[in-house]
C-alpha cells in the first residue's frame, strides 16, 4: 500500500531555505488566513487548499513589494480567492442536498436544528459573498478575534480608521441581511 | 458640551481598543450626550447582532496551529531519535539472526543421532554473544539474497523502503526493509569486508 502524502511539482517548488522572510509571514499570518477562510467558506479543507495556493503566489511577489504592503496583498487575495469559492456556490448546494436528505433521513436528534443552523450559515455567507472585499474581510477578521491594529495591518489602513471602516462595515452586513431575509437578524 | 464623538472612534471604544485617556473621556462624554448616547447604543446593538450573525460561520474546526514545518534547530533531535530506532532494530537483528544461522549448519544435521540438532541450540539461546562471529562469517560467506532477511514481526509488508544501516567503523552493515508506516519490519546483516 503506497501512501501519498503530497506532490510538489517541480515548477512549483519553492527554495524556501533561501526565502526566510516567507517563513516569517507565513508562520504570523497562515493560522489567520485559514481561520478567516475557513469561517466564509465552512470547509477547512478548501480553506487550506486555498490558502497554500495564496502563500505560493506570495512567494513570487517579494520583488515587487515588501513590508506591510506584502501582507495587505496577501489577505486580499486570499479573501477574493474565498469570496470567489463562496459565490460558485457549489459548497452551498452541497451543504443543502447533504442537510436536505441526510439529516432529515437520519433523524436524528437535533437533526432540525442543525438544519437550521446551516441554512443561517448559508445566509451569512452569501451576504458577505455579495459585499465588497475589503468589508467582508473586515468582518471575518473581527469575527477571528483580531485586534484593531492586526486588522490595521492586515487591511493595509492606519489603524485609527478601524473603528470608522468596521461600523461602516457592520451597517452594510446588516442593511443587505435585511433585504434579503426580513427583519430576522 | 465637549465635542461629540464620531462612529468611528464610539465604536472602537465599544471595543475598548481607545489610548485609556481618549476611552475615558469619551465615557464621560456619554454620560452628558444624550444623542451620542443614542448613537452608542445602535452601534453597539448592531455590532452585536453581526458578531451574532457572523458566529454562525463557526462550523469549521478551530485554525489551532500552523502545519508544523520542521524547525531547523530540531534536526538534530530528529536524527538522533531515528539513529536510536535504527541501533535498536539492529540489536534485536544481533540477538535473533544468529538463532536461525545456528539450526542451519548442515554438520550439527550429519551427527550420528537425530536429535543432535537441538542440542547446540540450547546455548546458543542462553548466551548470544559468542554467536555473533558465526553470524558475522556467514553473512559474508552468503550471497546477500532476499530470503535472507528476518522478519521482525507478523504485520502483512506488501510495499517498502530499504535501508542500509551500518556501525561506526564500517564492519558491520544491516539492511532494514522499512515499511509505510516508518518502521523496521525485516532485517539482514550484510558485510563489507
């Protein structure tokens, strides 16, 4: 039995000894990127998937940028790269047929509130799917438990206009929530 | 009346993520301004009712720690943990091999009496170090042949990796089949001489 841990092709290795600034970025940021990645998507394994081709394009930009400017780009692009995941929709389509035939099917304790759980997950997502990048990463960034001046960096904003850009942000979740579903926030 | 507040900074001040001069006064603010006050309190119920939203999303495992990269400064552990293994499953490799090379010397079989065999095995058993010539000159006599490995446990070994592991002065050399898992599963005992 061969068992097949990962393939690297060739053109897409990286020299990673001689790259010690990725090692840094990538031991600060990963955990965050996949966490954030994670809660818009409801896949971790997607959100790896997604977050390991981010780092490898991040790789290749150290020419052209540098410092905080890296970083910026780096959760810009992983949080257009989920947002364009989220709006396939193929996830969601899954998730539904799953809690439409298994759950129900099975019965089992819980079953309806897990279904319901899903369906205000679903929603959650296609609100942020549906806003503009920068909010909705502001938003999941929070909702991970970042501090104002992690999301000052990780945005590329000073970190004296978090607060102004986070109730902007919030205003906008809860006005596009509320024309899609009702009042029920 | 101070100067009201914006949203901006009353809702990082809901956050508590103000300098503590500014988180104050801006409290003492509030107890004045009755529309900042307001203004507050719908920031601060909004804000709750998204992060109430937002934790919906929590359905996905917890991002706990990066996959672990092999630090460099571990290596060394790594290697001597692996060296460890490996000296072990050459010891029991010493003590068992010499067991199956003694029952196989045809002159213990043209003995006059049957039971001749068993005989040598005893002590063998009971003291393997002088043994352990005998094993060394017949791995050299032999031809290294895949029956010649020895089994170190029963696990079904479909697919492996050989190894070949050897003492510091270069005497003796094993060949270890390590299967999937990273185990040794069989041995032989090869020299260079």
């Amino acid at each position: 039995m061969d068992i097949v841990i990962g393939v690297v092709q060739p053109a897409e290795e990286i020299a990673l000894d001689q790259v010690p600034w990725f090692d840094a970025l990538f031991h600060a940021h990963y955990p965050r990127v996949v966490g954030m990645l994670g809660r818009l998507m409801g896949d971790r394994g997607q959100a790896e998937e997604i977050a390991a081709d981010v780092f490898c394009k991040l790789a290749r930009q150290r020419a052209e940028r540098d410092g905080d400017g890296l970083t910026a780009w780096l959760y810009r692009v992983a949080i257009n790269a989920g947002l364009d995941a989220v709006r396939s929709n193929t996830g969601r389509k899954w998730r539904e047929e799953a809690a439409g035939s298994g759950s129900l099917r099975t019965a089992a304790p819980g079953a309806l509130d897990q279904l319901l759980q899903q369906e205000r997950c679903a929603r959650v997502q296609d609100v942020l799917a549906a806003m503009k990048p920068r909010d909705a990463q502001l938003l999941l960034l929070r909702a991970t438990g970042c501090a104002y001046r992690e999301l000052a960096q990780a945005l590329g904003i000073q970190a004296g206009s978090v607060g102004t850009l986070l109730a902007r942000a919030e205003a906008e979740f809860e006005r596009r929530y509320r024309s899609r579903y009702g009042d029920d926030v | 009346m101070k100067r009201c507040w914006p949203d901006g900074d009353l809702r990082a001040f809901r956050d508590g993520e103000l300098p503590r001069e500014r988180q104050e006064r801006i409290a003492g603010h509030l107890e004045a301004c009755g529309a900042c006050g307001a203004r507050y309190r719908e920031l601060s119920e909004r804000a709750a009712r998204v992060s109430t939203l937002m934790a919906m999303l929590q359905e996905t495992a917890p991002t706990s720690a990066i996959p672990i990269l092999p630090a460099r400064a571990h290596h060394g552990r790594q290697w001597a943990v692996a060296a460890l293994s490996l000296a072990a499953a050459m010891a029991v490799g010493f003590v068992v091999l010499p067991k199956r090379d003694m029952v196989r010397p045809t002159p213990v079989a043209k003995a006059p009496a049957p039971v001749a065999p068993v005989v040598p095995v005893a002590p063998v058993e009971t003291a393997a170090v002088p043994a352990r010539p005998v094993a060394r000159h017949a791995a050299t006599r032999r031809p290294a042949l895949r029956e010649d490995f020895l089994r170190l446990d029963d696990e079904p070994l479909e697919t492996g990796t050989v190894v070949r592991i050897g003492a510091e002065n270069g005497d003796v050399q094993a060949d270890l089949i390590l299967g999937p898992d990273g185990r040794a599963h069989a041995i032989r005992i090869v020299s260079n001489r």
